[in-house]
C-alpha cells in the first residue's frame, strides 16, 4: 500500500516551454502533497505544500507564478514549471501523506521526474 | 530554526557488519521520526518511523529514538553491497511538514 506515481519520470524541452508534472497516490487519498526539488549531490528541498481545494503553500525563494500547482483531488497533484529554463533542470520529487489514522504525518515519495532543459 | 543534522560520510563498513547512522534534531516539539534510504538518481524509500522513546526493529533495521538527547540512529545489521545508499533522516515537526537532514552516504565494501 501507499504507492504515490509521477508522470512523466523524465523530460527534456526546449528553454521558454512550459511542463507539467502529475503525481498522483495509487492506494490512499492524500490530503497533502508536497513538491520537492533535489540538484546532483544536494539534499531535498521542499518546494511547496498543496492542500485538495486550496492554495498551495510556497516555501521561500520559490517562485510561485513559475512553478504552478494545482491539487484539484484527493489523488491528483500537479506541478507546472511555466517558461522553464536551464537553470530548471533538476529532478523533481513529489510527496503524499493519507488523510486518518496513526501514520497521517507519513510521506511516501513517488518516484520522481528528472527535467532537462535545452 | 528547526534543524536536522546527519553526518555526510561516506560511511564505509564491510560486508556483514553493523553499520550505525546518527541524527540529530533540534525542535524540540518533534513528535515523530522516520529513516528514508535514497539509492543515486532514484527517489527516497521509507524505511521506518519511530514515534516513542527506545528501539523498534524491522528485519536488519533498528531505530533508535531518545527524545531527552534529541537524537535519532539507525542500525542496519549484516550490511549488504545493496545497502549502499543516501539515509535520511526527517523529524516532523508541526503538522504533516517534514524537516530533513542532509543525509548520510552509506558504502558496505564485499
């Protein structure tokens, strides 16, 4: 149980071009997600925190108008970086915590996307 | 400013023995505990979570919590080549938010 996917696990664009990234959980209804960002040899940083139905909460430095996310259901987050750009490749992460029971505080990670961009 | 704090390593152990990987936290108010093993260029994996002062064990995995010394370790027994990976360590500390350390690079040499 508590299995959190990501599509795509990988994608290269060209600089200007948005993408989406969607992370859903399999198994469970998240009543959070979280979006993370890790450089080569760095530790995990976490990026935003989205609630279903409301807002997300953007850590700071993070741009919220270039990194987009929308948690529109109980399984269904997604991340869009708008008008990506070099400096943007990095993998991205994204986190679920079910709703209820002793282990809500729980992340369980999906499997990541790694983004290149040209 | 909440920290949680692993040393980087490489921790280097052979084959069969115990490796031990430490952590420590500073929030005070940290109520639960949790062991992610990142393999490179893959996402983080739960190991486990410790919630209650003392030991709990999951096969060659032990977790160790003492909440008075602020400190988290994690004891993998007769270590494998395939242990060989990135151990996080995260403390939760308000809500569903995770505070994790900068990991600790684990080598168990054949």
């Amino acid at each position: 149980g508590a299995v959190v996917s990501q599509h795509p696990s990988w994608v290269i664009c060209k600089s200007g071009t948005s993408v989406k990234i969607e992370c859903r959980s399999l198994d469970f209804q998240a009543t959070t997600m979280f979006w993370y960002r890790q450089f080569p040899k760095q530790s995990l940083m976490l990026m935003a925190t989205s609630n279903e139905g409301s807002k997300a909460t953007y850590e700071q430095g993070v741009e919220k108008d270039k990194f987009l996310i929308n948690h529109a259901s109980l399984t269904l987050s997604t991340l869009t970086v708008t008008s990506a750009h070099p400096e943007d490749s990095s993998f991205y992460i994204c986190s679920a915590t079910p709703g209820g029971g002793t282990l809500t505080d729980t992340q369980y990670f999906g499997p990541g996307t790694r983004l290149t961009v040209l | 400013q909440k920290e949680v704090e692993q040393n980087s390593g490489p921790l280097s152990v052979p084959e069969g023995a115990i490796a031990s990987l430490n952590c420590t936290y500073s929030d005070r108010v940290s109520q639960s505990f949790f062991w992610y093993r990142q393999y490179s260029g893959k996402s983080p994996e739960l190991i486990m979570s410790i919630y209650s002062n003392g030991d709990k064990e999951d096969g060659r995995f032990t977790a160790q919590l003492n909440k008075a010394s602020q400190y988290v370790s994690l004891l993998i027994r007769d270590s494998q080549p395939s242990d060989s990976a990135t151990y996080l360590c995260a403390a939760n500390n308000a809500g569903n938010m995770l505070t994790f350390g900068g990991g600790t690079r684990l080598m168990v040499k054949p």
